[in-house]
C-alpha cells in the first residue's frame, strides 16, 4: 500500500492460513468498515457505499472462502474476529464505524464489546439480536436445510448468495452464529458506544415472517435497559433483500450513529 492516503487500495491481506480480499477507498472521511452476511461478499454493500458518498472512508472485504478470499481451515467466528483485527492493522483504521449485515452485525457487536476503544459506532442491519436456533433439534434442523440447498450451492456463488464451502461447512458455519446470537443478551447490555438497527419485516430462508418477528422482538428487552440501542428504523423489505432495497435507509443510519458519535466525543 505504497500510493498516496486518498487513492484507493485493492488487495489481499494475509490472517492465519489464508488471504482475504481487501478494498479501501481511503478517503479523508470518517472510516466505515462494512462486515458481511454469513456467506455473503463485499458486493453487497455498494448500493449503501455509493449512496453516503465520497465523504467518508469505505472499507469492504470478503471473509474466507466468500467472494474473492481464499478458502482456509477455520471458519469459525473467532476467526472472523482475527480477519477484523487484520483488516483494520492492514488499512490501518483507527476506531471505525462498524456496519454489519446479519452475520456481520453480530461481529460488529462483539467488537465493540471486546475493544470498546477502538470502534466509534455500530449499526446493525437485521442482526445482532439475542435469538437462535440451539439445541440439538435446532442444529439438526440447520443441518438438514443445507443437505436440501446442496445441489443449488455451486449455482448461487457467483452471486454472492454462497460461499466456496461445502454444505456441511456451511451448516457448521449456520449452527455456531445461531449459538452466538443466542446467548449475546449480556454482550449488548454491555454495549457503550451509539449503536443503531435497521431491522427488516418478513420471512427469511429457513424462517417464517412469525418467526423472523419473535427473533426480532427478542431486542425489545434490551433496547429498554440499555439507552445507547435505538431502531434507527424498521423498513419492509426481508432479511435477504434489506441492502439492495433499502440501502438509503442503511445509509441513514450510518449517518445518524456517526452523529450521535460525534457530538459524544465533543
């Protein structure tokens, strides 16, 4: 990364056994560093990027095996949380803003628990909510799932809907962010940093719009104890659709949570 600070850098950084792809824009704005859905590629976010603008600094990149990332041996997420930790010493960004989706938001989430020095903001997009599929039924019901999806897999890659994983990892991958979601209840009660949901309606594949409701509902007690969680907004599309369709709200929400940042910091 040799050019100058406001020419955008795309490349691959090394974590661990593997090699993510990388994308900074490097501008001279507020850094956002946008953490993906659970087999989703950085793609997702350009819709979002392309509507805040060239006034902040946008940071994207893919987890192992998703999009342009090589494949690796842990797709765990603590190993997520090192490909984070990398990211961040690689373009070296201090103290973001975090924009996770889904998989991404629970990331986010744990961040800012873990190391609430480094992180200025979260937003949440339909994610990081205290709810999951636990137990031995419920991992058997994500195992069985992605049995029937594995012939479909190969097909959706290429757009961005899968990763370069076979479907059992990609069960395993289902299985252990359920269990994280589950029991992250203390992880946002903990939360001291502005942090802002955009939270979709609908079903969502492998749930029902009654049962994306109850995982949504899930916040509401928190949201009640802990004044730094707000619902920025609730928009109609589903969980799948909320960045291609509502991206200008996402985008809102970035903009209200580095605000609310800014004026704690004065």
């Amino acid at each position: 990364m040799t050019s100058s600070i406001t020419s955008p850098w795309t490349g691959m950084v090394s974590v661990d056994d593997t090699a993510l792809s990388v994308t900074d824009t490097r501008g001279l704005g507020r850094p956002v560093v946008y953490l993906n859905g659970s087999y989703a590629s950085q793609r997702s976010w350009r819709r979002v990027i392309a509507e805040l603008g060239s006034g902040w600094r946008h940071v994207t990149y893919d987890e192992r095996a998703r999009g342009r990332s090589k494949r690796s041996a842990d797709y765990s997420f603590e190993g997520c949380v090192r490909d984070l930790d990398a990211v961040l010493r690689a373009t070296k960004v201090d103290r973001p803003l975090l924009v996770g989706w889904s998989y991404g938001a629970a990331l986010a989430a744990h961040w800012a628990d873990r190391y609430p020095d480094r992180v200025t903001g979260v937003v949440s997009v339909d994610g990081a909510v205290p709810w999951g599929y636990t137990g031995e039924e419920g991992r058997e019901t994500i195992r069985r799932l992605w049995r029937r999806m594995r012939l479909f897999l190969p097909l959706v890659r290429p757009f961005g809907m899968s990763a370069s994983m076979s479907a059992a990892q990609h069960a395993e991958v289902n299985i252990e962010i359920n269990e994280v979601c589950a029991a992250l209840e203390p992880v946002l009660d903990r939360l001291a940093c502005p942090v802002r949901y955009v939270l979709a309606t609908g079903a969502n594949l492998g749930g029902g719009a009654e049962e994306m409701e109850q995982m949504r509902a899930s916040l509401d007690p928190v949201l009640g104890r802990n004044p730094h969680l707000r619902v920025s907004t609730k928009v109609a599309s589903n969980h799948t659709q909320i960045l291609r369709k509502d991206f200008q709200a996402v985008a809102a929400a970035v903009r209200e949570t580095a605000a609310v940042s800014a004026r704690e910091e004065r």
